[in-house]
C-alpha cells in the first residue's frame, strides 16, 4: 500500500549548485548548454511509470533536463495533493499549501483570516480550510490565477512554477482528475455568495444586528470586492484574509440565529452554506464538550465542505494503545525471496494508473504500482463493510481498506497487505458501511513489497480498495487489532 514518505526518484536532477533548475548529476549545471542534444529516440514520450532510470544508465544520460524537471514536478504535485488530503490539522496544512501554493493564496489568507477567530478552536474546521486549499489548486491548475505571477526578473523556477509543467503532463495524460478539485473550487464561490448576501441583505433574523457592525461588516466586503479585482497573489492573499475573518464572524451570527424558533429554516432557504457551516461548528463544540457526537456528523454535507468531526475526535476513552512502529526486524508474514516475487514486483513497478471511468477517482501511478494486478473500478453496493487497519486515530480516513475484518495475526496481515513496517505501526481498525449512494473505487490485489531484511518480501496478494483519501469517514471508534487484543490480556 502507499507510502507518501517516499522521496523524489528525480531528485538527482536537481542541480546542486544553482537551486531551482535541473541538470544530469554528472554534468555541470546546464546540462547540455544552448540547444538541444539528446541520444536517438521519440522526444515528449516520457516516464509513464513515474520510475527514474538510473542517472549514469543509457536512458538515464539520455534524460533532458526539460524532462526531469517534468517528472518531478508530476510527482510532487501527487504528493501535495495526497498531503493536503490527509491534512488534519492546520499546521499540517498550512506546510503543504504553503510548499504547493508559496506564501500568498486566497485560500491561505482565508484560512489565515479564520484562525485569528476563537471559532477555529473546533477541531472540524480543518476541512473547511482543506477545501479552500484545494479551490486554490483548482484556480493555478486551470490558470484563473496563474503561477507565473510569482515570478521575478531573475527568479529562477521554484516547486509552484514546475507544478504547473507537471499539471499539463499528468491532464494531458489522463492521470489527474480536475473534477476533483472543481467541486472545491465551486464550494468555496457559493459560500462567498453566501456571506455576501448576508452583508448586502440581511434577513431579518440578524436584525439585531447594530448599524455599527453593519458598518463594520460592509466596509470590509467592499475592500474584498476591490482586491478580487486585482490578479496579484498579495492582493488575493489579503482578499481571502478579510473573507475568512468577516465569515467566521457571520457564521457566528447565524448560529445564535438558527437557535430562534422558525429561523432556522428562513436562513436555510436563503444562505444554505452558512447554515451547515454553522451547524458543523456547533455540533463540532458538542463532540469537544462530550456531548451529542452524531449532531456533528451531521456537519456540512455534499458542497465539497466536509463532515465536521472525524473519529478521532469523538473516540471515547479506551483500554488499549496502538503499537509503535517498529524497526530493525524482519516483518511478520515475510517470505524468501524468489523469482517470480521478484518478477512479479518489477511488473508492479512499472503499471501505470488505468484511465477512470465517468463518476470515478483517477488514481496516480504511484497508486498503481501498489497492485499486483491490474487496478479495476468497482462499486460497493450499499452495507457492503471495509475496514482498514490503522496505527492512529488520524489516520482512519485514509485510501487503502480491505473488505475482510482483519485477520488472527500481525504475520497474516503484513504478509498478505504487503505492509512495511515504516508505513503502519497497527494496533487497531476502523469499520465503514457503505451508504445508501453506494462507493465508487478501485480494486486489486497487493503487489509484494521488500521487506527490512535483505532476500525477503511481504508476498501481498490480499484484495484491497482504494479511494482518494478522506472519501470514507468512520462512524464507529477504532477497535484494537485481533493481535493487539490478545497483547493487551
């Protein structure tokens, strides 16, 4: 299964003495110098497998650094976009948009803007903040707001500009499906509609409000009108600054409204956005205070903000801990190995990610090498159970479930899931039903992995799911793993 700690196979092109561009590691910096010079063979085919050749091989040589700086940028653009999914705090998400994005974005001074409120002390909003992130994704991907206006005269190429590069290869592709990241970027225009039309016609529920506040409120929407108008990243940066503090100050006033007798539907009818907002934040302030955790599942529900409290924070207390990760030993469920493992995972590594089908997550290649077999798009029938194995509460809404309970043992797992122990300590599982709208995913078998200890693999070959992360949110707490159980007696 997917280890997003894993580093950059094009690294070595990046030159280690003029930052920001790319050369063979064993060329001065420039490679080839003016022009273009590269062994015989089809220019623009690239790396389908995202695999880097070896630097001094005969295709490695080969490589452009036109090319390597694409293969990188297309393989941290995955990553970023894996990072922000699995996000579950600011800070976390604030150092991968500010890697994906640079210092200045909408979404980064919304989330700025809202941080500054004492709202942002419920847990939940991280999804809000999430999905403002992934808008701004959405605007550089699709050049509403491009990446060239962060550069300089002189400035050489930095990670945001070559995520840009990437973008076009891995769309033109098929590999990345900006459908995604649109349904983000729709969410967050219609909740700025939303407090617009709060701030240029308040319904009468808000009627307390005070003609100095109404004041206050107008004066800052109209310095955000002014600075949407500008395309510069500073002024879309103090634009989303002003957003997010006046929106939580808006959501404030709409959560001591809908408390009002027959408000509460006026206001659904009118700013439906604000209302679920508001309603996420005070069923998150439930779940925190012990109390109604299904109020706050009801959260904010399709319109790309997500549910408000995930299982880790509404677990109650329990009796056992999860299992560190461990190092330094052979995996249980490791097996010799042989020639056709080792057949089997140097075809895993070069499978590419199967075009999806209308209506189904596109998977990166990364995610493709993870299967032993060809990836194919499934859809589980409402009830249908998953569970995925997992070593925190953080990590319950991740991409990788299986549609088998977990097995007696630690070796039955590893083995057959092909688990490295740097990628999951274990201990404990999570269980999903299927809704009534069913799931759409991926299938397949593991592919073998290398195991710690030299001449051994994790043979895989256990069926698992997988789905973009946070697509699956457990109701249930974790429970520990059948072998973490019988430790713990």
């Amino acid at each position: 299964m997917g280890n997003n700690a894993e580093p950059n196979p094009w690294a070595p092109w990046v030159s280690w003495s003029f930052p920001g561009t790319f050369a063979h590691p064993g060329y001065p910096a420039g490679g080839t110098g003016p022009g273009y010079a590269r062994c015989p063979g089809p220019s623009g085919t690239g790396f389908a497998s995202g695999r880097a050749p070896d630097p001094f091989s005969p295709a490695g040589r080969a490589v452009q650094p036109w090319e390597a700086a694409a293969e990188y940028a297309k393989f941290e653009l995955d990553r970023a976009r894996e990072n922000i999914g699995r996000a579950v705090t600011w800070d976390a998400l604030r150092s991968v948009a500010f890697q994906a994005l640079g210092p200045k974005s909408f979404g980064l001074g919304a989330c700025y803007g809202m941080v500054k409120n004492p709202a942002m002390s419920v847990v939940g909003l991280v999804q809000l903040q999430r999905m403002l992130i992934e808008a701004d994704l959405y605007e550089r991907l699709t050049h509403r707001v491009s990446w060239k206006m962060m550069l300089t005269p002189g400035c050489v190429l930095g990670l945001p500009q070559l995520y840009e590069v990437g973008f076009n290869l891995m769309r033109f592709a098929g590999v990345i499906n900006i459908d995604d990241l649109k349904r983000s970027y729709e969410a967050r225009e219609a909740l700025i509609k939303n407090v617009e039309e709060m701030i240029d016609h308040p319904v009468d529920a808000l009627g307390k409000m005070t003609d100095q506040m109404k004041a206050s409120y107008l004066a800052k929407w109209n310095r955000f009108r002014e600075l949407m108008k500008q395309p510069d990243l500073k002024s879309q940066f103090e634009a989303g600054e002003i957003f997010g503090d006046v929106l939580m100050e808006v959501v404030m006033l709409v959560l001591t409204a809908i408390s009002v007798a027959g408000a509460a539907a006026k206001l659904a009818a009118k700013v439906p956005q604000l209302v679920r907002l508001a309603n996420l934040i005070k069923g998150a302030r439930a779940a925190e205070a012990g109390g109604a955790a299904a109020e706050a599942a009801e959260g904010v529900k399709g319109s790309g903000v997500a549910k408000a409290v995930t299982t880790a924070e509404r677990a109650p207390a329990r009796n056992w801990q999860y299992a560190a990760k461990q190092t330094g030993r052979t995996e249980p469920g490791a097996v010799p190995k042989t020639p056709e493992y080792e057949a089997a995972m140097k075809q895993a590594e070069s499978r590419t990610a199967p075009p999806a089908p209308d209506g189904w997550p596109q998977m990166s290649d990364r995610t493709a090498t993870t299967f032993g077999s060809e990836p194919r798009p499934v859809e589980y029938p409402p009830g249908t159970k998953l569970y995925r194995v997992i070593d925190s509460d953080k990590s319950a809404s991740g991409s990788f479930w299986s549609t088998e309970p977990p097995p007696s043992t630690e070796g039955a797992w590893r083995g057959s899931a092909a688990v490295k122990d740097p990628w999951n300590g274990d201990g404990g599982y999570v269980q999903h039903q299927v809704g009534p709208e069913g799931l759409k995913a991926w299938a397949g078998s593991a592919a073998p992995q290398e195991a710690a200890t030299t001449g051994s693999v994790l043979p895989g070959g256990a069926q698992q799911a997988w789905v973009p992360p946070n697509s699956i949110t457990p109701v249930n707490p974790p429970q520990p793993t059948p072998w973490n159980l019988t430790a713990s007696k």
